[in-house]
C-alpha cells in the first residue's frame, strides 16, 4: 500500500480551525533586534502547514498560498487545504477567526493567538493559560519523569547571580521562560565556565519583560538530540515519529534530519509519558519534544513544544516519501530569492517532479509588496529534501541558491 502525507485534520478535533499568524512581541527573542524583523516573518513562517491542513479550516496570509504556491504543494504530493480562508491584514486574520468561531469552531494556533481573539478564550482549543503553563520552560520538571530532568534553578527577573545550587555549575545553558518564541536555539545560551555565566546574566537581567525568567540548567552532553512529534488526541495519543537535530554550535540549531540516525525506544517511552500528563490537562493537537541522548546513556528532555513545530511536517512526511523515492533521509532547507516565488520554484522542480522536495512555506514576495509595505520581503520556500546522506542535502541547498543568486533580484 502506497503511503500518503498525513494530513493535521487526522491530528484536531473537527470542531478546530486553525491561525498560525503571530506577533511581533512573540517573536521578539528570535533575533537580536526585533525592531529589524521583517514584518513577512510574522506571516510566512508560521503558515509552514498551509499545504498539509487538510479539511482542517486554515487562516493563512495572500502571499504563502498564492495559486502557483497551492499547486506547488499539490505538485509535490502534499494533502492541501480544501477550507482554506485567505487574509492580508492582521484585522482581517482576526475578523476571519471570529466569524469561524461564531459557528462553533474552537482556535489552535501555534506561537500565541491573536491579541483581537484573547478575549475569546473559551472557545480555544486549548485554554491559554494551560497553553502558556505547558509551554513555559521553567514547567518542564512537572511533566517530565524526574530522571530525566537535568539539574536546573529557575531565575525571576532582575536576578544577575546564580543561587548557591548543587549540581548546577558550568558548562550550563541559560533558557528564557516565559510564552515567547525561541525555536531553533533563539534564547538559549551556552556558557562554558563561570565567566560566561555571569556577563550572560547579566546582559539579560536587563532585557527580561513583565512574565519572563531564566532557566539555568546543567549541559546533560548530549551525543544526538531528538526533536520527538506526537498528537494528542481525544481517546489516545499518536506517536509521528522523531527528527534528529543539527547544530553548529551549542544552542545553534541549523537543521532537522530523519532517517539518518536510528532513535532509542527510551526516545519514545518519555514522550509518551510527557503527553499522558499534558492530555489529563486537557491539551489537545500537535506537540513536540526536544530530548537529549547523553553521552553516559541517560536521556534529559530540555524543551517541550506544545504545538506544531519546525519538523511536524518532516515527520507527516517522512514515510510517504521515503516510499516513494527509495531515499533514506530527509533534511530540511531554506531558500530565498528577491523576485516572484515562481521564479525560485522552477529551479527546484526536476526535484520536485522527483518526489524529493516536500515545502513547508511558499512565499511570493510580490503579492505582499502589493498590499503591505516591508522593504525586506523576500519570496522563500523552506521545507525538506529527500536525500542519500546529509551531505548531499546541504550540497544541494546550496547550489539551489547559488543558481537563485545568478538570477538576481528580478530573475524568472
């Protein structure tokens, strides 16, 4: 039997719709001057899924589902969106979501709902302060088995020393807690000894917010992260398999990888255990886990992501296409070109003809350029690549580039 690409209308209640647009103040810890985040982030990135709804009602903006983006993803073998409600303004996000919640349906979101819908919040699929609760890093140690929690104190803000706490000593990483976005290591910090330590408490003691705090935690020397997805349904949860993470530098993630590297069932067994906890709460959907395997055999989960994260497509695809392709691994990418999307997808489409390119966010930069003013508006696609080995994966991302580059700014 051929496999297909799941879709996320197998993951919601069918009482669900779905807003992935985010704001500026959750995203603010993804880069070092928010004030310089093109305002497009706030849309492309989280409509990631677009492709893979499904029957589940999905707001998304104009410019990541123009019609050569949806027959892109079509193109590549993804489920689609058949209840797709296109936006342009955040208003127009907002006005769309309350009218589907007129009519029963409940929001799921992934980086925060909308400040227009917070009032609405019985009628969230998941309540927001067990949204936030579950979430926040300094919860972690009450849903995850206690040996597998590392050494860690929880700082309030304002403090710029470490409590006289055994175990906890450099090497260390520091984490922000609190509701904000800090996919991809955005954050985190790693301090090697004391020194490090305290400049890094320091330097943030004066950025904290109302809510925010500081997880100082032990460096578990991890030998592979995993990246663990999971469903949490009605009546069961549903185990989507795991990514392994690449970094290239401690807290600098660059990548995800399936299939390269097998996973220990242990992997498994603490996810499954973490998301019993999280159902009995009343959470329901798509959540993943980031867990340390340790290079003394113990495993330490150090992040929990209570909604899709930047492998929950990997993983909904990883069977097909393995399948379909004969190729072991997948990776994933990012592209970028100045001019139309189209232009950028007809350099990946003998690939994409292939079965190897599976899109997570098309992006057309002039469609947004029409309507919205941001000089900084690129066209990307991001996704994976089916591939034999990494290296090959990141060969061809690069080439794909370069060739995008040789375009310039308003090549077709």
């Amino acid at each position: 039997m051929t496999h297909k690409i799941a879709a996320l209308d197998q993951f919601y209640p069918a009482d669900a719709l779905f807003c992935a647009r985010t704001t500026r103040d959750v995203m603010r810890w993804n880069v070092p001057d928010i004030t310089r985040l093109p305002e497009y982030r706030l849309d492309a990135t989280p409509a990631q899924l677009a492709g893979f709804a499904g029957t589940l009602p999905f707001i998304a903006h104009e410019a990541a589902v123009t019609p050569v983006a949806l027959d892109f993803m079509l193109h590549c073998g993804l489920p689609g969106a058949s209840d797709l409600h296109v936006y342009r303004t955040v208003q127009e996000a907002e006005d769309l979501a309350l009218e589907l919640m007129e009519k029963g349906l409940r929001l799921a979101y992934n980086f925060g709902t909308l400040p227009g819908l917070e009032a609405r919040d019985d009628q969230h699929l998941v309540a927001p302060d067990l949204y936030a609760t579950l979430n926040a890093k300094q919860s972690l140690d009450t849903l995850v088995p206690p040996e597998n929690v590392a050494p860690r104190v929880v700082l309030e803000p304002g403090a710029t020393a470490l409590p006289d706490v055994e175990g906890i000593k450099p090497p260390v990483y520091v984490k922000l807690a609190g509701g904000h976005s800090t996919g991809g290591g955005a954050g985190v910090f790693h301090c090697s000894d004391d020194a490090a330590l305290a400049g890094t408490l320091q330097q943030l003691s004066t950025q904290l917010a109302a809510g925010d705090a500081l997880v100082v935690e032990t460096d578990c020397k991890a030998v592979a992260s995993w990246c663990a997805g999971v469903a949490i349904l009605d009546d069961r949860v549903e185990w989507l398999g795991a990514s392994c993470q690449v970094f290239d530098a401690p807290a600098r993630q660059i990548a995800n990888e399936a299939g390269g590297r097998t996973m220990p069932d242990r992997v498994k067994d603490i996810s499954l255990q973490i998301s019993s906890k999280a159902m009995a709460a009343g959470f329901r959907g798509i959540a993943g886990f980031d867990i340390g395997e340790c290079e003394d055999g113990s495993f330490t989960a150090f992040d929990l992501n209570f909604r899709p994260n930047s492998s929950t497509g990997l993983l909904l695809a990883h069977d097909a296409v393995r399948q379909r392709t004969g190729l072991p691994l997948m990776y994933s990418f990012y592209l970028h070109h100045d001019g139309p999307v189209a232009a950028l997808l007809d350099v990946v489409e003998a690939d994409a003809a292939a079965g190897r390119v599976v899109p997570g966010s098309v992006f057309d930069a002039p469609t947004y350029g029409a309507t919205l003013d941001d000089p900084a508006t690129r066209s990307c696609l991001d996704g994976w690549l089916a591939a034999e080995t990494r290296e090959e994966a990141v060969a061809w991302i690069k080439a794909v580039q370069n060739r995008l580059a040789e375009k310039g700014p308003r090549g077709r």
